[in-house]
C-alpha cells in the first residue's frame, strides 16, 4: 500500500488522487454534513428568527434543558434505550448460541422469521405493534414511571435483538469448538462452559450489539409512534410534534445534544471494534430508516 | 461440527427458548392480527368482525390508492437510482485509498448514525421559505440588484423565494439524502472484495476507465450491487417521515396512507391490507434481489 503514495501522477487504481473524484468527495462531504453542521452552529445564534448570524448565545440550551416536557421525553428515550439493549442483547445471544451450537429441524424456518423483524418496513411493524397492544395486552394506562414505557420497550426489543443475533452469531463463526469440547472434557459443567468460555468469546460481538441496540432504539421514531400515548412520549415523538409547526432554536439545541450523545457513542464503538471498516460494515445490513 | 438438539435438550430449549418465545409472541403474533384484521370489516365504533371479505384488497387496488403504490415504487427506485449514481464514486474512491485515509473516508457515513428525525430537520432548515439557501439566494440577488444599474441594466425587482419544500422534489431529495449511506456501505465493502489484479489487466490491456468498469468492475461486483440497490429500495419504499415533513399534498406514499387509516380515518382493515400489500411488495424486492444474483453467480465461474 505504501508505495502508492508518491508523488508521480496518480497511477492506474489511484481513484483518489484524481481530481473528478476529490470533487465529487467534497461535494458529498457537504452534501451529508452541510445540513447538519448548520443546524449545530446556528443552536449557538442570539436570534429567534435563527437564520442570520446574530452573535453567540447559549440561552437555548438553557431553555432546551429547562424544557420540562423536553427534558421528560430524553429521559425516557435513554430509559427505553438502556432496558431494551440489555433485554435484546441478552434475547439475541441466546439465539445466535442456539443457531451456532445445534441443529435442529426447523432451522431454516427460524433464520427467516428472525430475519423478518429487519426486513419488514417499519410501518407495518408499526401498526402490527399499535393493534396488538390495543386489542391483545392492553397495557394499562396510568402506570408508574418507568413501567408505562413498558410497550415501546416490548416492541423496541422485538426489532433490535435480530441485529444482535446477526452481530452475535457472525462473530461465533470464528470460534474453534474445540475449546467448548476441551472445557467439558476437563470437567466444567454446560453453564461453566458457556460462561467462561463461550461468553468471553461473544464478548466484542455483544459490545457492539449492545451499542446497535441502543442506537437503534434512541433512533426509532416510527415504531414508538405508534405505541406512545400522551403520557410516554420519546425525544424523537416531542421532536416531531415541535418540528411540524415551526423551526425553532430550541429544536437546534436539543438535536445538537442528541447528535453529540450519537457522535461520542460512534467513537466508542470504533474504539472497541478497532476496525472502523468492519464496524460500518456491520451496519450495513437493512437497518431500520 | 454443529450437535444434535437431542443430545443436550435443556441447553437447547434454555437457549432458544426464550428468543423464539419473543419472536412469536411479540413480533408474529401481532403481524399475523394485523392479517387477519385485512380480511375484516369495521363493525361498530371498536369492533372489528372477522368476515373473510376481499373488500380491503378490492378497495386497495381502485385507482387513487393503485396510484399511491406506482408512485411510492416510482419515488423509491428513482431515490436508490440516485443513491446509485452519487454514491458509486465515492465507493470507488474509498476503495482504492490508502488504509490510512480509508478509515477517515468512511467517516464521510457518520450522519448515518444520527437520529433520523434530526436529519430530516436539519434538512427542513436548509430548505424552508426563510432557509439558508433562499437567505443565500434573496442576499446574491440583492448584491446583484446594487450591481445591475451600474452596468446599465434594469433593476433587478424583488426577490421570490424559491418553493423548494413541501413538494416532490423535496421528498426525493430527503430520501436520497436519509439513505445515500444505506448504498454507500454494502457498495464499498463490494467493491473491496474485487481483485484488483483484473482490473489493471483490464487497464493494461488497452481498456480505458469507462470500459474497465462497465465490463469488469460492474459484472464482478454486481450482488455487492443489487444488495445496496434492495437497502436502499426497501425503507425508500416504506418511508413514512420524509414525505410527511417535507413533502406537500400530493406527494403522499403507502406509509402516509396507512398512517391515516390507523390513527385518523380509522379503517383498520383497510390500513392492514394496504400495510400487508407493502409487505408482499418488500418481499417480492427480495425475492428479485436473490434470482437476479443467483442468475449472475451462474455467469461466473
């Protein structure tokens, strides 16, 4: 790889170095991050009207933070966030430990259905979940905090434990089964085995399952549009019912906040994963828009 | 080498037992409602009856809601054709830089993993009435109104801003804008996968740059391909947020329809045939995605 960089003129698969391309680069660069970038400086900008450079302000964080129903709605998105990662990534290693270790008739059948949560579109999930929770498990109105939030967590689950699984049971692939066998000729029980065996290995693979499940879930807007009610709306729910009457810096200011909490979650994923390739790579299956 | 289920039944069932509980339960069971209710009738204020009738289906095939669907498909495809021709260079690039900068390039997808909800406004502020670009456009066209007398033109009259939200065009470009990542992605890790050996005997042997990725790099890379072109059509097709915020009243899709059949006009059959329709549409997506890269594993030795 070294040797490609020289400073002869680009040579034949040095796509890169073309000028075409590094066009194209930037203007896609401005294309994603313009936007957003904008929506960042200007929750700085002293001015209600929020398109002109007023002067620097920090007034709509301040009033972002003191936004009761705001600052409700962030606290149960993180709250639904923190207890379905912990159940999915629980939920799908279980799964991908089962589809690794056995065989078992009906194994084709399973993969498909625990592909189906990530390839249907969300609004039909949407709507499967509103029905069953109006006409199968009512869930009962008036709950104290935070057992209210218990549908949206239920269906939050049902959509990102199959990633899990995915993430799990691609990095199971790589384990040498040897070791399960060594473990048990040398005396460890199933459970030893698979706790401290087996579970070390999963390890990375539930670390970024858990970091997946989580953005997965503080991201859904659709799915917990149609479980909410008045009384359990998510950051994403408040936002959208802010944002269809007006831009204002508030917005700004609490999306800053949300875009930074994603940023910081994003770095420590690459950290952990080592390999940013491979952690956008993992990604990349259908994620839910 | 897997075991049998049999020769260890608890771990077996402890293991499986609880995910494949969940999946019934709480994913299957409320779709498989959802298909029954498309079979159904509004009977009474909260009742739905069960009557096996295909009116649903009838109704969901008359031409406004047959229109919705053509549309939907015809705003999805051109948004993963659009993805397609923007993001297909970038792969490139991205693929043949140094692994140093390959790492930093990738980064270009990092919007992706904000929330979608944010994206969206972010783009509603660059695009409204009082947007940036219209504030950009109204401040070049007052400059140009200060030069226009001076070489000797009429003055120019005042500035109308552009409509640039709240129509079609809007939605597409929010579309491509959501899910350019969603091609991007499975593109490059594609493209990455190519032996790079064929491509400079391509080059050597007198083929130029178009022809070398016409006739080697697309048939070579042509699943990564249809994989990122099936990402990007299927939540492109169900989207439900883009045309709401940014698009106007005749840019509705399927996810809109359902939408308003659920939580206002409250046709709960109809929504859930039209809903199990966009299914079988996603599904039949898929099921064109697998043949044709299984037709084109079949080309290649």
């Amino acid at each position: 790889m070294s040797e490609r960089i020289r400073k002869a003129p680009p040579g034949p698969l040095e796509y890169l170095r073309r000028w075409q391309l590094q066009v194209w680069l930037a203007l896609v660069a401005i294309f994603l991050y313009g936007p957003l970038l904008s929506l960042m400086v200007f929750s700085f900008n002293d001015s209600r009207r929020n398109i002109v450079w007023k002067g620097f302000t920090l007034d709509y964080y301040k009033m972002a933070l003191t936004d009761e129903s705001l600052m409700t709605a962030f606290g149960n998105s993180l709250t639904i966030a923190a207890v379905s990662t912990v159940i999915s990534v629980t939920l799908g290693a279980m799964a991908a430990l089962a589809l690794w270790r056995f065989r078992f008739p009906g194994k084709v059948v399973l993969d498909g259905a625990l592909a189906l949560p990530i390839v249907v579109p969300e609004i039909c999930m949407g709507v499967a979940m509103l029905v069953f929770f109006a006409k199968v498990l009512p869930w009962p109105q008036g709950l104290p905090w935070p057992l209210n939030l218990g549908a949206i967590i239920i269906s939050h689950i049902s959509f990102s434990f199959p990633f899990v699984a995915i993430v799990v049971r691609a990095r199971m692939a790589s384990f040498n089964r040897e070791l399960e066998e060594a473990a048990k000729d040398l005396g460890a029980t199933e459970w030893m085995t698979i706790r401290d065996v087996i579970v070390p290995h999963m390890t990375p693979a539930l670390v970024a399952g858990a970091l997946l499940a989580f953005t997965l879930s503080l991201d859904d807007f659709v799915i917990t549009f149609f479980t909410s009610g008045p009384d359990t709306v998510t950051f994403p729910v408040k936002v959208y019912s802010m944002v269809r009457f007006s831009v204002t810096p508030e917005v700004n200011a609490a999306s800053t906040l949300l875009i930074l909490l994603t940023v910081i979650l994003t770095a420590v994923a690459l950290r952990l994963q080592g390999d940013p390739a491979e952690t956008a790579g993992h990604t990349a299956a259908p994620t839910k828009p | 080498m897997e075991q049998s289920w049999k020769q260890a039944k608890a771990v077996f069932a402890g293991a499986l037992g609880p995910p494949l509980f969940w999946l019934i339960f709480f994913f299957l069971v409320p779709l498989a409602i959802v298909w029954a209710y498309s079979f159904g009738q509004n009977a009474g204020l909260t009742d739905i009856s069960f009557t096996g009738t295909f009116s649903n289906y009838a109704k969901a095939i008359e031409p406004l809601y047959l229109k919705i669907f053509f549309k939907s498909a015809w705003v999805a495809a051109l948004t993963t054709f659009l993805c397609l021709v923007v993001g297909f260079p970038v792969a490139l690039a991205i693929t043949f830089a140094p692994d140093k900068l390959k790492a930093w390039l990738l980064l270009i997808m990092l919007p992706f993993w904000t929330n979608l909800l944010v994206r969206t406004y972010a783009l509603m502020a660059v695009l409204r009435t009082e947007g940036y670009i219209n504030i950009s456009l109204g401040w070049l066209w007052k400059g140009m109104g200060g030069i226009a007398p001076l070489i000797g033109l009429q003055p120019l009259g005042d500035f109308t801003p552009l409509e640039l939200l709240h129509n079609n065009f809007a939605v597409i470009l929010g579309l491509v804008y959501v899910h350019l990542p969603f091609m991007v992605l499975p593109l490059y890790s594609a493209l990455d996968r190519l032996d790079r050996s064929l491509l400079e005997a391509s080059l050597d042997l007198g083929a130029g740059h178009l022809r070398t990725l016409t006739q080697v790099v697309l048939p070579l890379a042509f699943a990564g391909i249809m994989s990122g072109v099936l990402i990007t059509f299927i939540p492109a097709l169900g989207a439900y947020l883009t045309p709401d915020l940014l698009g106007g009243p005749d840019s509705q899709m399927i996810a809109n329809v359902i939408e308003r059949q659920f939580k206002r006009a409250n046709n709960w059959p109809f929504g859930a045939a039209m809903s199990f329709l966009l299914m079988y549409l996603t599904f039949i997506a898929i099921a064109l995605q697998a043949l044709a890269s299984r037709r084109n594993q079949k080309l290649q030795p």
